[in-house]
C-alpha cells in the first residue's frame, strides 16, 4: 500500500498506512425499520489516500454514503472521525468537520457563471453593511486559482457552468469542495454518467484531490476506474463487505470477479443455459477470463513488469 | 494534462491547457438577457416615430415615460421575483389594495396622510410576507398561492370599500393633513428644459439602479438567481430558499405600496375595482426584458426596457390615431416574439 502512494507527494505523507485515520466506521450497521440496510460495514479513510467502495445496485453503496456525510445515522457500530466517536445529525456538522460529499446531481446552478457558483452560498464581500457586495475580483482570483490547483484551467469564469462538459462540472464541484475545507471526500459515483473521456478527467482530479492530501471516498460499480486510481478496495454486497483489500494484495481481475458477482455469475451462466436461444458454448468459461477483463488484466501486467502500478495509473490517467 | 485529450486537428484553445475557448464578443453581448428587449425597444420606437409625428416631442416622451413607470415600478421586483423562479399574480390588485387602504386609514381615522400611507406599507409589506410564506409552507406553486390571493384581495378590495364608504371608490383625501408633502414625494412633477416630468419616472429609474446593483453585486442578488436557477442545489449549498423567496415578494409588496400611493396622490380618489390585469402587465413587462418563465434568468434592465416598450405602444397608439382595441393584440405579439428572442438568445448564450 505504502508503495502506492506517489513519490512526488509530500514526505510526510508518504507511507499512509501510518498517519490516523480521518474517518473510520468499525462495525457498522443501518437498519430503516427492519431492512438491515448495512451489516457490520469496517472502512478506513487516510488522508492522500483513495478508497473506493464497489458494489453493484443495492449493495448498500448509498447506504453507506448517507451514513458517512451524515445524512443519516448508523444504529449499529463505531463511526469516528480523527480517533472520536461521532454521531451527525445532518450533513452540515459533517462538512464542518471537514467531510463534503460531492453527490451526482452536483448542486450547481447550470445558468450562473463558473466563479457564481463556486462561491455559492459563501460569497465572499466587501465593504459595510449598507453597500456590502460581493468581491468579484477577489472571488474570481480564488476560484481560478483553486481550479487550477486541481488542473482545471478555464479562461472565462464568467460562461454558465451548464456550458461547461460534465465532468468539468464535476471537476468544479470537487475544486469547490476541497476550497471550502474539506479534508474527506466522498465522491457518489462521479463517473457513472459520463463518457470514457470525460470519465478520464474525473479520474484524474480525484488523483489530484488525492496529492492535495485528502482522503477520498469513490463510490463507483466501476472496477475498472476505481482500479486506476484507487489505493484500498471495499467491494460490498447485501449490504456486508464482501472483500477488503490494499491495492497491492489484489489484481484488477480479482476485483472485476468479484464485483461481477463472483460465484453468481456462474449460476446466471446455469440458468441461462435453460433457457433456448442462448448459446452458452460462446459465453466465457471462467468470469475471471471475460475478454474484457483478461485485456485488462494484460495491460496491468505489462505495466506491472516495468514500474509497479503506480505506473498503471499514471498511464491511465495522463 | 487537459491538452492531450484534445484530438488532433481541432483548433488548439487560447491559454495552454484550456478546454474552452473564451467566447466571442458578440455571443458574450448576445448572452445578455436585455439585448433582445434593447432591440425590440429601438424597433418600436423608430416605428413610432416615423408613423405618429405627435410620438416625436418632448411632451410625448414624458408621457410614455410616465405610463412607462408606473409599470415599470412593479416589474422591477416582478422580473427580480421571476428570476427567483417565482409569480406574483396579486400585483395587481395590491397596488389598488395599498391605495385603498392609505386612503380609507387616512379618512375614516380623520389622521394626517402619512399615517395612511405608513399603514399601508405595513399591509402591503404583509401581503407581499404571505405570499412568500403560504408558498413556502405548503409546497404549492407560486401560480396557484397568487392566483388565491389576488381573488381575496380583488374581494376584499370590493367588499370593504363599500362596507366602510358605502360607495365603490374612497373619499377624496385631498384636504386632509400632508397631502400636499405626500402628493410632492409620490406624484409630482418636475420641469426639465420646459418638460414636465413625473417624479415616478425618477423613482423608477432610482429603483432600478438599486435593483441591478443588488441583483448582480450583492450576496442576496447571487441567491436570487440561485433559487432560480436549481433551487435544490442552492439549497445544499446553505442558501437560505425560503428567507430569499419571502423577501422577494416583500419586495413586490414594496413596489405595489409606491405605485399605489401614486395612484391615491395623483387623483385623490380610488376606485375600488381596479387594477385587474396589471399583473399580467407587470409579468409581461419582465418577460420582455429577457426574463426567462422558469426562473434563474434575466435582469432589472430588462424589466425597465420592457416597460419602456410597453409604454411606447400604450402611448404610440394614441398618437398614431390609431384605434387602442388593437392595443392589446401588439401586446401578444410582443410577448411572443420577446419569448422566442429570449429563448434563442439562451441557447446561443449556453451553446457549447
């Protein structure tokens, strides 16, 4: 794991494993009446450190989620931010301990400018009360800047972010949230709706986020992206981890097993040879040998033989 | 970084590692919502112009500016309230109720005038606070919780002239205590070069400027557009929705207190069953100025340019001897070729 963590980063930061965790869940659980939700759920988030949460729909990904940005509460288990034991009460305490979830939608106001939006509802101002307004110039300068930090570069703040690609909405969203004093990020599923392109520039300013110091949560069903930038790998499935492992104790074949369903799969696989008209002789014999997992799987060994994968990454993400 | 992602061939961007190009000079000039109105306003009035000779003296000029302002006052807040993604079909009416009230506060109490029209800002203030805040309780569109209190109101307005004067219109206030100031503050003139100009054209102008300033410099005037815009995003962002909704249509409040004292002071007397319709003036006003129905979008230029058109075809008709039952029939037409400019500019404005 500690080989993981690029070599430009700052030196103290280096070696996660070893700095405190910023939020920790031990055991915990949510049940909405009695549908046990999430059962007995450990995760660990370190700053400069990604941890993707997989699982396929209904695994408890959102679950786990509101739980953690505080949206709603856990009745089972430990949830701790820096070693103390927490219980939030709305998603605002949450960000004031430094935890902003950057959700899908992405609260952006499609028809107000860039520099607009980022300082939405903490516009910064200037002057007393009776003509206290808003400091354009010093608000543009920040949002360009805070842009830039994370690899953004627009030259006019002024166009209506609704103009603006979705993932450079998203991009701004994450810029905004690491601005205003956010330390742990939860990102819910960034990427789900965007193109491979766009999908590279997110996966690149998580990276980003990632050398800035933050921890990151990302919440995808995507092995694949979580596979480039992620440094711990929670897969949950009925609500219980199904696997938990660093980086360097699996391979993006195993985590593509096992977020395709595993053993399940192979029980698709036997019923629809039940059924008449699906040729089972075509489908793949083993779910670990699908062709697009085995491409990948290659691509990952290749890299692996020069530089470790962090090199993977790298290549992925530039 | 971002520069490898662009494939070949295609025109590189301005600064290194921009994906986006800064937009042309006269997309930016398009984008902004009043140029539609600005145009349509030039239209109209060169029209005027070489159609009615009378269109083209001084004397005309303050009379379209006068008719221009007394909608104008209220499409203000009208245009602000719909850039916040909200209607306010009680205008109308309010503006009469705010007379209304001034006047019969004044008389039946045997009180000097400004204790009327003090009153009166507090009830219209009210009107305008329960309009926000019925909205804001009961979740119902801002049509529907209007629409309600316009009727109550054109009701009431009925119901309670009568009850206390036993006449549909109010008694004249003008020999009372401080008619004299009060009529000087809201329905004055002032010569300029020989012109008489009403003094609403000034407040119009005044609150206009005042408008702009908070819309586009101020905090408030960044959560207007907001709540407009996507009000579930500002809301999780920390604006505060429901306080910004409730003090925009305060605000319409204020506006129709002010121009219904200018009715009172004007003509000393007020009939009880006016102002129906105006709303739709005030609303049609706003859209012409550039702003967009489903909120987020527009500006207090455009209200004023809106009114201003509306003036010029009010007036123009009349001296163009022309015959004013057409009147209403420019008005539709404008109002939809406002909205088709509007919506074509949007889409030239966002266009990527």
């Amino acid at each position: 794991m500690s080989d993981t963590t690029p070599a430009f980063c700052a030196p103290e930061l280096v070696g996660s494993s070893a700095a405190p965790p910023l939020v920790e869940l031990r055991g915990v659980g949510k049940s909405y009446g009695n549908v046990r939700a999430l059962h007995g759920v450990d995760l660990v988030v370190r700053p400069s450190t990604v941890t993707c949460v997989l699982g396929d729909n209904g695994a408890g990904k959102s679950t786990l989620i509101k739980v953690v940005s505080g949206l709603h509460q856990h009745t089972e288990g430990e949830y701790l931010i820096d070693g103390a034991p927490v219980r939030l009460n709305n998603p605002r305490e949450a960000l004031g301990r430094g935890i902003a979830t950057v959700y899908q939608d992405l609260a952006t106001v499609p028809l107000m400018p860039v520099w607009r939006n980022f300082f939405l509802g903490s516009e910064l101002t200037r002057g007393p009360w009776p003509v206290r307004r808003l400091d354009i110039a010093r608000m543009k300068r920040v949002c360009d800047g805070e842009l830039r930090a994370m690899g953004i570069v627009l030259d006019d703040l002024e166009q209506p972010i609704g103009s603006l690609s979705g993932g450079q909405r998203q991009s701004v969203a994450i810029a905004r949230a690491v601005h205003f004093g956010a330390r742990a990020l939860i990102l819910d599923e960034p990427t789900a709706a965007l193109g491979v392109k766009q999908s590279g520039v997110v996966l690149k300013y998580i990276a980003a986020a990632r050398e800035r110091g933050l921890g990151v949560i990302f919440i995808t069903h995507n092995p694949h992206h979580a596979y480039m930038v992620g440094d711990h790998f929670t897969v949950l499935r009925l609500g219980t981890v199904e696997l938990s492992a660093a980086r360097d104790e699996i391979a993006l074949d195993q985590l593509t097993h096992h977020m395709a369903g595993g053993a399940e799969l192979a029980a698709l696989k036997h019923e629809l040879a039940q059924v008449r008209g699906v040729d089972t002789d075509e489908l793949p014999k083993d779910p670990d040998a699908a062709p697009e997992a085995q491409a990948e799987a290659e691509a990952a060994d290749e890299a692996d033989g020069t530089g470790g994968p962090d090199e993977t990454r790298e290549e992925h993400t530039a | 970084m971002t520069e490898t992602a662009v494939p070949p061939g295609k025109a590189p961007a301005t600064a290194p590692g921009a994906r986006t190009t800064r937009r042309s000079l006269p997309r930016r000039v398009l984008a902004r919502p009043e140029v539609g109105a600005l145009i349509g306003a030039l239209a109209v009035y060169l029209f005027f112009f070489a159609v009615a000779p009378p269109f083209r003296q001084m004397d005309s000029l303050a009379t379209v500016l006068y008719q221009s302002s007394t909608i104008g006052i209220v499409a203000l807040p009208v245009a602000l309230l719909m850039i916040g993604g909200e209607f306010d079909l009680s205008a109308g009416v309010a503006v009469i109720t705010s007379a209304l009230t001034a006047s019969m506060v004044s008389w039946q109490l045997t009180q000097n005038v400004w204790v009327g029209v003090l009153v009166a800002l507090a009830v219209s203030l009210g009107i305008g606070a329960l309009n926000g805040f019925l909205l804001m309780r009961t979740g119902l569109p801002s049509f529907l919780v209007t629409l309600g209190t316009f009727l109550m109101l054109q009701g009431l307005n009925l119901a309670v002239t009568k009850l206390l004067t036993g006449n549909v219109a109010t008694d004249s206030i003008s020999d009372m205590d401080g008619f004299g100031q009060a009529k000087a503050v809201f329905a004055s003139s002032v010569g300029i070069d020989g012109v008489q100009v009403k003094v609403t054209v000034f407040w119009w102008l005044g609150f206009a400027a005042i408008a702009t300033w908070v819309l586009l410099r101020t905090k408030f005037g960044n959560w207007i557009f907001a709540v407009g815009g996507n009000r579930d995003s500002a809301r999780s962002v920390g604006v505060p929705v429901g306080l910004t909704k409730i003090a925009l249509f305060m605000s319409v409040g204020f506006a129709a207190w002010f121009v219904g004292m200018n009715q009172l002071f004007s003509f000393d007397t007020v009939q009880s069953g006016e102002g129906v319709g105006n709303e739709f003036l005030y609303i049609i006003a706003a859209v012409i100025g550039g702003c967009l129905l489903t909120g987020g979008y527009g500006s207090a230029v455009g209200a004023v340019i809106g009114a201003f058109i509306f003036g010029m075809v009010t007036q123009g008709i009349v001296y163009a001897n022309w015959n004013p039952d057409w009147f209403k029939f420019f008005l539709g037409v404008m109002l939809l070729a406002a909205t088709l400019v509007n919506l074509w500019v949007r889409r030239q404005a966002t266009r990527r």
